[in-house]
C-alpha cells in the first residue's frame, strides 16, 4: 500500500515528537550512533514503512549480535509502535576539493547553487565550505573563479562576502544547520543572468520530502544544462549521527555524487527547490558517493538574507 503524502507527514510529526524517547530506549545498542525519521529500507531500497532508522559504524548479522544489544525491530511508545530499521553509517565528508575557492560545475571543487537577490545587489550562492579559502576563515573574503570553455580557463567572477556555518542546534522544531554563502557577482554575464532571474520557490517543511525523488542540478548550466545531472531519492530527515547533523539523507542513483557536486541544488520534479547538497559518503578512486546528506533550501533565504532565484 502507497501511503498518501499527507499520511506521511502526519506519521513523520509523530515520530519527531517521539524519537528522543525512544533513541534513549536504544541508547548503545549495536554501537548506535545516531538516528534519523526515515523509510524502512530493503536491499537498499526504499519502502513505504516509515519509522525510526538507527546508524551504526558496522552492520552486522543478526546472529552475530546478543539478543540484548540488538535495536528491537520495533519500539512501544505509549499504545502503539514505532518501526525501527538499521542503517550503516559512512565516514562523510564535504564534497569540495581543500582550500575551494573555485567553483566549477562537474568534478572539481564546488558548484554554484543558485542566485541571491536583495536590496545590496546580487549575489552567487554555494555552500559555505566552498568558499572558505586557502587559510579556512569564513571572515577572509576569498576570490572566487568558475571555468569558462572557451577559453579552457578559470575566469574571476567574485569574491565572498557572507558565510553561514552551523552544525545544527536547537532541537527538532530548529534543526539549525547551516552551511552556505553569498559571493558578489562581478562578472556581467552571472549579474544579468542573476537579475533577470526566476524566484525559486521553495520546500518549507522537509517532512513533505520523505519519500520523494528529487534531480540535482547547477545554476552555472541552468536553464539549459548540459553537464550530468544526479537522480536521488529522500530516505530520511532530522539525521544525527556522529556529530553531523544533517535536515535531509539521500539515496543517490548511480553514479552517485562526487567531490565538486558540494552546492548543488536538489529540486523536485515541480521544480521546488528542496536542498543544497553538502557531503557525501567517502568512496575509493572513481567510485560516487550513493548515501548523500544535505541542507534544507527553506533555510538558505533566512540565513542569507536574500531571494533565491534560478536564471
């Protein structure tokens, strides 16, 4: 049975109000490191039963496991029960080459987002790890490039003006977590594009994501992209695992997604902006990364101070 969108949200405002109770009937059980509200997955795919999904560093079999270290299949909360699945953490990371202050849309550093908006001008918006610098300070306005074919080189086009990076606070009705930037535009062709751009419209509350497919896209080849395109789906929200905290995990069609996809923008199939893509799980040699996690695009305006718009 497909459960409704509605049904889904409904069951997922539950489950938020109740996961702190239950993540402390887990505790350490199987070496939990976290949790999120998620789908239940199956040979690494998707359900339609949503629940609770526990992180580990290693998954192990069942029987390999005492019974009293196990996460139960499901947990008791007051009269009813929650479903509980069991998910194996990755080592994540920023999906930006070090020191990136180079955007550019492919494999390379990062990727530009979307356009800003506002009263002091327009403005290019990235994740704020990608514009961090040489010396890593978010205070040190740092020149950024993007690589132009012809001529087959990096071209100036800004320099950063405003960053906003948290690792998320303040509970689950403000989640918190923080990490994009503005740089200025002073190439003309950005600045135009910027200022003849579309408003996005945006996904406000990430509950009605679960579930969703979403395609991940740049602003440097919108509104006719040339370059690949990533295909994900959302498995949970709300994640915590290891001290990264996260509003959205996705399952990332192969390829996946690889280091230079930092600032991506994902959107829904209408087009609604739903995140900005920031770390990935860390693979070996040309292998992407299928388990991505990401930033509510709700929060990019509130923290920026400007209007997204895509051109």
């Amino acid at each position: 049975m497909t459960l409704s969108n509605s049904a889904v949200v409904a069951r997922a405002r539950v489950l938020r109000g109740v996961r702190g109770e239950l993540d402390d009937l887990v505790g350490s059980k199987a070496d939990v490191v976290g949790s999120m509200v998620g789908l239940k997955l199956r040979g690494g795919r998707a359900t339609q039963q949503l629940g609770v999904t526990y992180f580990v560093r290693t998954k192990l079999p069942k029987s390999e496991i005492v019974p009293r270290r196990r996460v139960p299949t499901r947990l008791r909360v007051g009269n009813s029960f929650v479903a509980t699945d069991v998910v194996e953490w990755p080592l994540m990371a920023e999906q930006a080459l070090p020191n990136a202050t180079i955007l550019f849309d492919g494999r390379l550093q990062g990727t530009l987002s979307c356009f800003g908006v506002s009263e002091a001008g327009t403005f290019g918006v990235t994740c704020a790890h990608c514009l961090t610098g040489v010396d890593g300070n978010p205070a040190t306005p740092t020149a950024v490039a993007t690589f132009v074919n012809p001529p087959g080189q990096f071209v100036p086009v800004g320099q950063s003006v405003y960053l906003a990076y948290a690792p998320g606070t303040g509970g689950p009705r403000n989640f918190g977590y923080l990490d994009c930037g503005l740089f200025d535009l002073r190439d003309r062709v950005l600045a135009a594009r910027a200022a003849s751009g579309v408003k996005l419209e945006l996904v406000t509350d990430t509950l009605n994501l679960i579930g969703h497919h979403l395609v991940g896209v740049s602003a440097l080849n919108a509104p006719h992209s040339s370059g690949q395109r990533r295909n994900a789906q959302v498995i949970g929200v709300d994640a915590n695992a290891l001290g990264e905290r996260c509003d959205l995990v996705l399952r990332v069609e192969p390829p996946g997604t690889f280091r230079g996809d930092s600032g991506m923008l994902w959107l829904t199939e209408h087009g609604q902006a739903a995140a900005i893509h920031a770390r990935g799980e860390v693979m070996s040699g040309m292998h992407g990364s299928r388990l991505t996690t990401a930033m509510s695009a709700h929060r990019l305006p509130l923290a920026l101070g400007v209007q997204l718009v895509i051109g």
